[in-house]
C-alpha cells in the first residue's frame, strides 16, 4: 500500500523539476526574448560579449542539470525505500532541495546584469501601451470558475456536517478526517480564484505596431491561464467529492491512495498541457514581435523577484518558470511575501520537528476498518 | 494605437500622453466618437497613478480633444473645432524648433519637407 504514497511524491517532484530545468535553463541562448530573466540584446552576441555569454550559460545550465539529476536520483532510491518516516522526511527535504534550482538561475542573471555594465547597454524605459486594447482584453469565464469552486464549499459543508452527526452516515473514517480534507481542498479553492482573477487582469503584453496581434496575443496567453485554473479547479472540486464518497462507504487505504495519485496526475498533465501552450502561443507570436520592449531587468531581483515602487500593478508575468507573481514595492505584494515567507519558515521548521520528534504524518486518511 | 512612454524622458509623463493621443486624432488613428480606456484601465496598463492619467483627460477635455461624461467615459470629440490659427504656445514652440534647426544647419527646404511629411 505504501508504494503508492512514494509514487505520488515522486510523481510531484520529477516531473516539477525537470520542467524548471527545461523552462529556466535553456540552451538556445540568442533565439528567446530572455536569458535567466535578462531581456537578451544584440550586443552580448559580438565577439568577447558572446563568449562571456555563452560560458555564463553553459556553467548555470551545468549546475542546473547537476541539481535535476541529484533530484531525480534521490527520487528514484525514495521511491523503492520503505514509507517510513525518515523517509517521508527525505521526501520532504527533497522538495525544497527541488528549489534550488533556483540558485544557478540567480546566478546567471547576476552575471549577465553585470555584463551589461560593462558593455555600457543603457536602461531603456519605454514603455508601451496599447490604448485600443487596455482592460478590455478577458479570457477568464467567472461562472466556470465559480461552479466547482461552489461545489467544493458545497462539500465541504457536507463534511462537516457528517462529522458532527447532523448527516446520519455509516463513517469508515477518523471523526473529523473528513473536515480536515476538506478544509485543506476548500483552501486551495479559495486560492485558486484570486489567483484567477489576479492573470485575467495582468497588463496587456504590447509586441507589436499592430492593435490586432497585440490583442490576439494577449488574449491567447489569457486563456490558456484560465483553462489552467478552471481545469484545476474542476480536478479539485470533483476530487474532493470523489473522495469524500470513497472515505465514507470504501475500506480501502490503497483506494484513496489510488485516488490521490490519479488526483496527482490529473494536475500534473493539466499544468503540463498549459506550459506547452504557452510556449506554442510564445514561438507563434515571435515573428510577430516588432517592437523593443521595456528593459526593466533592474526591477528584477535575481531575475525571480520584482520590485518596482514606480510601478502601480501588482501582479506581474514570471521570469523563471511559469505563471505571475507579484510586485514587492506593492503593499499588497509586500503583505503576500511575508505570508509566503511565514508560510516557508514555519514548513522547514516543522520538518525539523517532525524529524526531531518522528511525527511524519503519511499523506492518508486513518480508515476505521471495521 | 500604441503609445509610448519614455520614463527617463524630461516631458512629464501626463503630457507625453496626451501629446500622443493628440497626434493619434490629428493622423486619423483615432477616430470622431472613438471610445478611450478608463482612467483606471490606461493607468493600470502603463503602470501609473491615476491622477496621472486624470490629468492627462482633463487636460485634452479643457483643450476641446475629448469628451467625458460618467455613463460613457472618455471619448473622442467627433467636431473638433477648427479655429484655422496655431495658438500662441504652438507659435513659440515652433520658433524654438526653427531656430534650433537653423543653429544645427538644417535649410529651410528640409523642415518645409518634414512639415510636409508631417501634416
């Protein structure tokens, strides 16, 4: 029964990594719009310039690919280890050594800022904006968002019910296990729609003279962020209700377990499908791209963090890896940080307690069998 | 229509856009009538305050380019009056202009042309 609990963090961290690799790392320095979050220029691609360039690359894309292999590997021995709690603690370890992929990319962008000193390439600060496209470009369709977003809070409340006896059901599971998994779905509903509404409003790209192409790609990136959302939400919501069927009348720990992977799954080749169309949206739309745009990369901590206190939007498009993220000079963005920080802070340290202390919990919900 | 903002630029930045928006009426890319974005929505797009871009409306509202009620925001004037006659700021700017381009050698031909490239 355990191996499956394996299989499911291994399905989560692999695959998350090699994509970070893949999104992050790449080796056609000079055909994309970025290198390791530095918007790439003409002139690091003449002579000492490119040189410079390319060992930057090849020295971060190493240490990268040095990172994914060690995650991988380490993966593949937990995943025929036994679910004990150490192992479930290297689990745990595991997925924050998967972050430090993140340092190569730092980085690099640290080298490539420098070498943009020393080739003396000016910060230019044009911004443009498309007047006939501004705020009226949506992807985002609030009802399908809203209605398994609803059906969750729907099931949610059913849990609850059911735990404090109001819903007579013969129970197979822990008193309040089911309130529990539902709460933690319920929270990643609430989550979710924020972080939907928050892409449909991102600034509108401006890539070209023509309003047409502009709007077309804007609209296109659009609606692959909220196909994401809305397939992941769908995923949870039916996940949940699936589930709490299954807790309630199957005694069967490897049937929930089956259910959590196929749930894993299910979200994995959902964010999948979606990086691949982005990037199919960026290479279609790169020929169209005529205009140089906006070269903010100071505002860029490390390539990964914005902070721009002379810019009113708080969210913004990633640089390293995929999705949005938010601007640090924003009070709102600020807040979010802290609790992100918080949130960080307080999960290493409860994985050294629970090291410590040998209270690993094993991902399940404890059936009764009766 | 694009408009371009330049953050380093010494013009604030309320007039780059209201003298883009002006040249867009004047060339035809914005049309009689044409509806503008919120305030809210141009500010949120360059990334600016709002006041702003407040300013910026009110400044070509005041000059007769736009209208703006709270039903229909902020559209383009359809009969723009034509007094026939350059106002006196435009008169003093363009002095500036000739004079700089005589003191950089540039013949009277050349700026007849790009007027003409221009109009």
């Amino acid at each position: 029964m355990t191996w499956v609990m394996n299989l499911i963090m291994f399905i989560c961290i692999v695959p998350s990594t090699i994509l970070m690799f893949a999104i992050g790392f790449t080796d056609k320095a000079g055909k994309k719009k970025m290198i390791f979050g530095v918007r790439d220029n003409p002139k690091f691609h003449e002579g000492e310039a490119e040189k410079k360039l390319k060992a930057t690359v090849k020295s971060c894309r190493r240490n990268a690919l040095i990172i994914t292999i060690a995650v991988c590997i380490a993966s593949i021995i937990l995943l025929f280890m036994p679910v004990t709690d150490t192992t479930m603690t290297l689990w745990m370890i595991l997925v924050f050594a998967m972050l430090l992929i993140a340092v190569p990319f730092g980085k690099g962008n640290t080298e490539l800022k420098d070498l943009k000193k020393e080739l003396g390439i000016t910060k230019s600060g044009l911004v443009y904006t498309d007047l006939t496209n501004a705020n009226v470009i949506h992807s985002l369709k609030l009802t399908w968002l809203l209605i398994p977003n609803a059906l969750a809070l729907i099931a949610t409340i059913a849990a609850v019910l059911i735990d404090l006896g109001i819903i007579n059901v013969n129970m197979v599971c822990e008193k309040y296990a089911l309130t529990s998994l539902s709460l933690s779905f319920l929270f990643i509903a609430a989550l979710i729609v924020p972080i939907a509404i928050m892409m449909d409003n991102t600034r509108n790209m401006v890539i070209s003279k023509d309003s047409n192409i502009n709007a077309n790609y804007n609209r296109a990136k659009k609606k692959v962020w909220a196909d994401l959302i809305i397939s992941m939400s769908w995923a949870n919501a039916l996940f949940l209700v699936s589930y709490l069927i299954l807790v309630m009348f199957v005694k069967s720990d490897i049937v929930m377990l089956a259910g959590i992977l196929v749930y894993t799954l299910i979200i994995l080749a959902i964010v999948i499908a979606g990086a691949a169309n982005q990037k199919s949206i960026e290479s279609r739309y790169e020929r169209d791209t005529d205009l140089d745009l906006l070269d903010d990369d100071d505002n860029w901590i490390l390539g990964m963090f914005y902070y721009n206190p002379n810019d009113s939007r708080l969210n913004v498009e990633k640089r390293f890896g995929y999705g949005g993220t938010v601007n640090i000079a924003h009070p709102a963005g600020k807040a979010i940080m802290i609790v992100l920080a918080i949130l960080l802070i307080s999960s290493i340290a409860y994985i050294i307690w629970a090291a410590s202390t040998g209270h690993i919990p094993d991902g399940t919900v404890n059936i009764i069998h009766r | 229509m694009i408009i371009k903002i330049d953050e380093y630029s010494d013009l604030p930045i309320y007039m780059q856009i209201r003298n883009q928006i002006v040249m867009g009426i004047s060339s035809g890319e914005l049309k009689g009538g044409e509806q503008l974005p919120t305030v809210r929505a141009l500010a949120l797009e360059i990334g600016i305050n709002t006041m702003t871009v407040s300013k910026t409306y009110q400044l070509l509202k005041s000059e007769g380019y736009i209208m703006t009620d709270r039903k229909n925001g902020a559209r383009v004037r359809p009969d723009i009056s034509k007094s026939g006659e350059i106002s006196e700021g435009n008169k003093s700017e363009l002095k500036r202009i000739v004079s700089e381009a005589r003191l950089s050698g540039v013949s009277k031909e050349q700026l007849k042309e790009l007027i003409d490239e221009f109009y």
